[in-house]
C-alpha cells in the first residue's frame, strides 16, 4: 500500500520559515499528484499546495508567493518551503496523494506561528 509520513512541522515566529517533507513508502509515487492540506483550530480541511508529477504547481490564494511545493521522485518525497509565515497559517498540515478513485493521507504535523 502507500504510507505518508510528514516531518518539519514546529513552533516560529511571525516571518520565520519552516520546510516540511513528506516521505511516501510503496509503489507508484512518481505517476501521482501530491500536496498539501491543513487545518487550522475550528476550521474546514484546505488544500494549500499541490504538484503534479509532471512538475505542474497549484496553490491556494493565500499561500502564493510564500510558499513553495517541491517533489524528488528519486527520494519519493515532496516538500513544502514556507517563507514569511504569518499567524494565520497555524494548523495540522497534512500530506496528499491522489489516486485513481482513491486519496492517501499523512497523519499530520503541527505548524505555529506565533505573532
């Protein structure tokens, strides 16, 4: 099967930076979309980045031009760079892996940002 394990995750202050990492354990990371979703206290999963496996990036308004979504296929795993990090992106951050009928899910690392 497919396992996600997210690493990175911690405690900055406003404007610091932190990079998170999501290994993934299986077969057929190369040929998937993967990304990232967080949740903050209180609130509804988003989706914040996503990279195809063609390289082809997406990100949610409020991330972009701070954030960065990466993949290494040869380490079967993908990033995520965060820059200038602002209270508001507080939450569990979550690895994604699309598939055909089916989403894989990391079980979470936690990013505060303090002001």
């Amino acid at each position: 099967q497919v396992q996600l394990m997210e690493s990175g995750g911690g405690l900055v202050q406003a404007g610091g930076s932190l990079r998170l990492s999501c290994a993934a354990s299986g077969s057929g990371f190369s040929i998937n979309t993967m990304g990232w979703y967080r949740q903050a206290p209180g609130k509804q999963r988003e989706s914040v980045a996503h990279i195809t496996n063609a390289g082809i990036t997406n990100y949610a308004v409020s991330v972009k031009g701070r954030f960065t979504i990466s993949r290494d296929n040869a380490k079967n795993t993908v990033y995520l760079e965060m820059d200038s990090l602002i209270p508001e992106d507080t939450g569990v951050y979550f690895c994604h892996l699309i598939r055909p009928g089916y989403d894989y899910w990391g079980q979470g690392t936690q990013v505060t940002v303090s002001a």
